[in-house]
C-alpha cells in the first residue's frame, strides 16, 4: 500500500490488473483503465508546501475511493498520479465514473487552515479495444490524459489511434532532430524580405 494514501500501491495494481485482465478474457467483456493527475499540483507544493500537498493527496484518497463501484480500485502511482481499474465497464461506465469523479474533485479541500481548489484531467482506454496488457493500456490512458492537459485541462479523454500516430510522429521528428544536430546536418537559411 501507498504510505501517505492507504491506496494499493504499483505492485497491488499490477496484481488487481492482470487478474481483472484474465477476467475481462475469459468472459469476453471489456475494461477500463483511467489515469488522473491533478493539474497545477505542483503550485501548490511550491506555494504551500509538501506538507499541505499530501494534506490534499490523503483528502483526495478518501474521495476518489467512494467514487468507485464496489469491484474497482483506485491506486497511487506516486505524486499526483492516481490509476483506475474499472471491471466489466464500457466507454459509457467509464464516461459516468470519469464524470463522477470530476464532481467530486471539483467540491473545495479543506487542508489546515487552506481551502483548496483543484481540478484533474483523467485519460482513459478500453480492454480490448486500445489494448490487451497492462503497460499497454498505462502507456495509452497516459496519452489520452495529455491530451486533456494539452487542450486545457479539467476534462476527461478516451485514447483514439489519432494519438497514438501524433504521440510517434512527434518521437520520430524529435529523434531526427537530434541525430541531425548531432552530426553537424543544421544549417541556417535565412531570406531577406
């Protein structure tokens, strides 16, 4: 278990997640997986620091718990980072929980004497659909969530192949670059207008 949270922590995920994989094939049903991170977690780490941020971290816990249908679980990556794992959930279950937890997060944190405001972005991706293991479904939930942060935050994402061909043209462009600059390849040219 997570120290600061109670959640399960990485090892009890995988553990939950294999299982609930195993489940989702043999009875031929589909799965979720969410990642949430809160968005501008680390101002308030630097504002007020860590100690309120945890304060926050164990508040937000107990809420995302009692987000959760009774076969779910919710646990804690480290930082802000917290993984869901919905059993026998559609995109339209996933859809509901996402919502569901977007209001609950959206109500104030009372930490010590600070009320805090916070929203969260959540990436989501389907058993089977976007993937058949673990990593595959992390990796692809991940994009998603950025995506959400990349348009804005407070939202939620499904994963489409979209991201996933701009997640490796961006890697390959990015590569290119490097290799380029590396070997000498750069060069400036400029037009007078």
């Amino acid at each position: 278990f997570d120290p600061l949270t109670g959640l399960p922590n990485r090892a009890q995920l995988q553990e939950h997640t294999l299982h609930s994989l195993a489940l989702a094939r043999r009875n031929r049903e589909s799965m979720a997986l969410m990642m949430l991170d809160l968005d501008h977690f680390k101002d308030i780490n630097d504002s007020l620091g860590h100690s309120v941020g945890d304060g926050l971290l164990c508040e937000l816990a107990k809420r995302l718990r009692h987000g959760l249908r009774e076969d779910d679980i919710v646990a804690r990556l480290g930082g802000d980072e917290f993984i869901f794992v919905l059993q026998r959930a559609e995109s339209k279950d996933a859809a509901e929980v996402a919502r569901k937890l977007m209001e609950l997060i959206d109500q104030p944190f009372r930490v010590g004497t600070h009320d805090l405001k916070v929203t969260a972005s959540i990436g989501i991706a389907l058993y089977p659909a976007d993937g058949a293991d673990m990593e595959t479904l992390l990796q692809r939930a991940d994009a998603a969530m950025y995506q959400v942060k990349h348009a804005g935050r407070h939202d939620f994402r499904f994963f489409t192949a979209a991201m996933q061909q701009r997640a490796a043209r961006h890697l390959q462009l990015v590569n290119a670059l490097r290799y380029a600059l590396e070997r000498d390849q750069m060069q400036v040219v400029y037009q007078p207008q």
